[in-house]
C-alpha cells in the first residue's frame, strides 16, 4: 500500500546521498584542508561582521556608547578575536582568489592545484604576519 | 542517448533547483568585488593614528571612505548570506531546522546590512558629531 510522504520535498523521500561524503575522504589530503579551512575561515569572518557592525552602530550612537564599546573591544578576548579574524581573513582572501583562478578554468591540474595549495598557505602567513605587525605592533592602538 | 531534459529546460537551462547558475554566479561577483574592497578596508582601518571617536568620525564623514564603506558593508553582508547559506545546506540535514536557520541567518544579515548602512549613513551626514 502506498503511504503519504511525510514530506512534500521530493529529495527526502529516500535516503538519497546529500553531499559532502566527508567520511569517504582521508582528511590530510591538502585539497580537502584547504576547501574546509576556506568555509570554516568564511564563517568566522561572518561572525566577524557582527563586530564590525557593532562598532559602526557604537560610533554613530554618541561618545558614551562610544566609550562602552571601546571598553569592551579592547578588552584581552577581544585581542583573540582580531587573532582570529586576521588569520580568517587573510587566508580566506587568498584562497578566494584561487577560486576565482580555478573559475575561469586554470590550474584544474592535480599537479597545479597541489603547487598553488602551498602558494595560498605561504601568502596568506605572509600577509597575516604584516597585517599583524600594523595590528598589534605598529604604534599604540586605542583598541 | 535521448537527453530526458524538455527543449523548454534546455533553453531556459535552470536545472533541478529552477534558479540556474544565479547563487553560484552572485557568489562569484561578491567575491570579486570584495578583493579590492576588504583590502582597501584593511588598509585604512590600520592606518587610522588611532580608534578614538573623533578620528573614525573624521575618516567616516569623507564622502568617498561614506560610500566606500556602504558598499563594502552591503556586499560583504550579501557575501557573507550566500556563503553561510550553502554551508548550513550541507550540514543540516533536517529540513524544518533547515529552513529556520536559513530564515534567521537572513533576517540577521539583512539587519547586519540596514544597521551598518545607516550608521555609516549617519555619521556622514554628521548626525553623531
């Protein structure tokens, strides 16, 4: 006898395969790391968008709120925080741009995609220890 | 082999999800857009003498850093949508909580986009000097 679907979306009648395997693959291949680590350092950077959203509303609500927010953004968690968004957004930056490479159709290759993983890992520490010089080291910042 | 695609589909080249390459397509433009923008971001942010108040407001109030910033908050929020989107797709696999998180994560993003836009907004038309 033919029973309702419990759901009207056609994909969940079965249990079809919904992507990604992440178990049907060894988790050192640097394909793998350097895909996971772009969506993980995306997400960070999402969250990061609160924090610069708030400071923006901070600014535009007067000198107290002002003071406030700079109290807690100063604060040594908020350090961490920057830590974070730093490494995300330099990584994410330069691995977005492999992406973009990769769109038009360039360095497909298993050869090439392995050469410009390590390119992507070497700019992006390169670019994380200058920004993080000007961050944390050049001139006392107020936050 | 005979395609089982309709002339109709072929043409109109949509596919199973009936919206095509257009998420694929915008993810492409925000990223490409957001190169130049997040860097020339970076760039002033740290090379602000300091964060005080009166100093931001002074680099906020110019018209170019104004629009410059407006963009860069509405592209990067728009960005920051399609990407957390296709990851809560694929690893929230029950579909009523599939559908609540889309729904908030795009009410907190549209808000993330108004908030930042109007503070930008005000401070540039000198409402929180």
């Amino acid at each position: 006898m033919w029973h309702p679907p419990r759901s009207t979306h056609l994909n969940t009648l079965r249990e079809r395969p919904l992507s990604p395997h992440l178990s049907v693959y060894k988790m050192t291949r640097y394909t793998l790391a350097t895909s996971i680590f772009n969506r993980i350092t995306g997400v960070i950077l999402s969250v990061g968008l609160i924090v610069l959203i708030y400071w923006l509303m901070a600014i535009a609500s007067g000198a107290r709120s002002y003071a406030r927010a700079q109290e807690i953004l100063s604060s040594g968690l908020f350090k961490l925080v920057y830590a974070g968004l730093l490494v995300a957004f330099c990584y994410h930056l330069v691995a977005g741009i492999r992406h973009l490479v990769w769109d038009t159709g360039r360095g497909l290759e298993r050869a090439q995609a392995k050469r410009s993983a390590g390119v992507v890992v070497a700019v992006s520490i390169a670019l994380i220890l200058i920004l993080g010089y000007f961050l944390f080291f050049a001139g006392a910042r107020a936050s | 082999m005979k395609s089982l695609r309709s002339p109709l589909g072929r043409v109109v080249g949509l596919g199973a999800a009936k919206e095509g390459v257009h998420h694929w397509w915008l993810q492409r433009l925000t990223s490409i857009a957001l190169v130049p923008l997040a860097v020339w971001f970076a760039i002033s942010i740290l090379s602000l003498p300091s964060l005080d108040r009166v100093t931001v407001i002074a680099w906020m109030a110019q018209s170019w850093t104004a629009l410059l910033l407006i963009v860069f908050v509405l592209v990067a929020t728009y960005h920051s949508q399609l990407g957390v989107r296709v990851v809560v797709e694929d690893y929230v696999h029950n579909s009523g909580m599939k559908t609540l998180t889309l729904v908030i994560l795009t009410f907190a993003h549209a808000l993330l986009a108004v908030a930042g836009v109007f503070a930008i907004l005000k401070v540039a038309f000198g409402g929180a000097a």
